[in-house]
C-alpha cells in the first residue's frame, strides 16, 4: 500500500479531485496548510505599505492506495495541479506498512 502526499495550489483543487474522481478514487484527505518552498513567498503591499507574505495557502490531500494504483494516481495528480509556474506543488509516495479499519478489522488493501 502506498500514501500519496499532495500538497497543491488552492485553485486546482476541484480540478484535483474530478480527476481523482474520473479514475476511481473514492477517499482523500484534504487538509487547508500553508508553507513555502523555492520560492519564499512573495512582498504585497497593502494601504501603501509592503509586507512579505513568506508562508502561503497551500492544500494537501492525502490518498491510500493500492501498489499498483500509486502511479496512475500521481500521474492524474500532477496533469491536473500543473499550471508551469512556480509554485505548483509537490508530490510525495511513502509505502505504508498496515491499514485497519476500525468499523469491523479489516486489514492491509481491503481497509482501504
């Protein structure tokens, strides 16, 4: 089983999940966070006076899947968060040990 971590423009996130949707997907996380990466943030001015906004609003959505579904899933992510400017966000694929699902002890691929 695999977690799939993606942190996205704000956005992109309906355009996200109708494609997760279009594939299959039936449960994510979503999770409003803010943070930089490369780029630092960015200055505003606001009534004349400038400011650097350094952490930005960011969405993360978090997916368990099957082995063989990761890639597929990361690949649909990254078509519908792209937009080619600085900032898109980031993918991250980390294997997952045991899943249980509490309800009634399903374990590993079938809590999913």
């Amino acid at each position: 089983m695999k977690k799939i971590e993606a942190i996205i423009q704000p956005h992109k996130l309906d355009e996200v999940k109708e494609a997760l949707i279009g594939i299959g997907v039936e449960g994510l996380t979503i999770s409003e966070v803010r943070g930089h990466g490369r780029q630092k943030g960015h200055t505003e001015t606001y009534r004349g006076a400038e400011y650097t906004v350094d952490l930005l609003p960011k969405v993360k959505l978090e997916i368990f899947a099957p082995d063989l579904r990761a890639e597929e899933i990361v690949r649909v992510i990254s078509a519908a968060a792209a937009s080619g400017k600085i900032g898109d966000g980031k993918i991250f694929v980390s294997s997952i040990e045991e899943a249980v699902r509490i309800r009634n002890g399903d374990r590993g691929e079938t809590a999913l």
